[in-house]
C-alpha cells in the first residue's frame, strides 16, 4: 500500500470502447508519462472485462499503458462471471479477488476514479 498519498487507483467498469480510449486509457497513460501521480493501478471491473477480452484494438491499447507503467489488475469474481480470466492473465493482467483490496483502498484515503 502506497503511504505517501501519490497513487491514484483507477476502477474502469464500463463496457463503453470510447470510454476506454478517451478517458481510462489517455489519462491512466499520460499519468505515468507525465509524472502526474508516482503510482498508477488500473482496476478492470465489471463489463470492462468482457469488453477488453473481446477487442484486440483495446488490447494494444492497453499494452500500450502497461508499458507506460500502469500497474493492472481485474477483478477475478467479474472476469470469472464473463468467463474471460484466463484471457485477461494472457495480456499480462493479474487477476484476483479485488472485495477486500477495494476496501483497503477506501479505508487508507486512497485517491480512487471510477469510469
């Protein structure tokens, strides 16, 4: 957990592709890049799962990102009811239960966007 107030946890729940690339992606991104926030972790959650494992041009995209130094994670309750886990773990995306990490998140005052 990050203890010096300059991480920003992002949740991308929607399952909307311009959503994705004109909100999650461009500022998770250039949020690295740029030095906006020394820590950056996209959530994957919810109807994003579906929509990431179903769309190739979201998957560069988010290679994209990863390579910019965004940590992602997916929500393994959600991936798992899209039937979409082991897809998200081949693009390199750690998926887990994400209940109690949330909760930690929240509880710690941590800076959290939700798309």
């Amino acid at each position: 957990m990050n203890t010096d107030g300059d991480r920003l946890v992002v949740i991308w729940s929607s399952g909307d592709p311009g959503v994705a690339k004109n909100l999650v992606f461009m500022y998770t991104k250039n949020s690295r890049l740029r030095d906006w926030w020394q820590e950056v972790l996209l959530v994957i959650w919810g109807p994003s799962a579906k929509l990431l494992a179903e769309s190739a041009d979201l998957q560069a995209e988010l290679a994209s990102v990863q390579e910019a130094g965004v940590e992602v994670i997916a929500c393994k309750a959600c991936a798992d009811n899209y039937s979409v886990s082991a897809n998200l773990e081949d693009l390199g995306i750690e998926v887990k239960y994400m209940g109690v990490p949330l909760t930690d998140f929240l509880k710690a005052g941590e800076k959290i966007l939700t798309f």
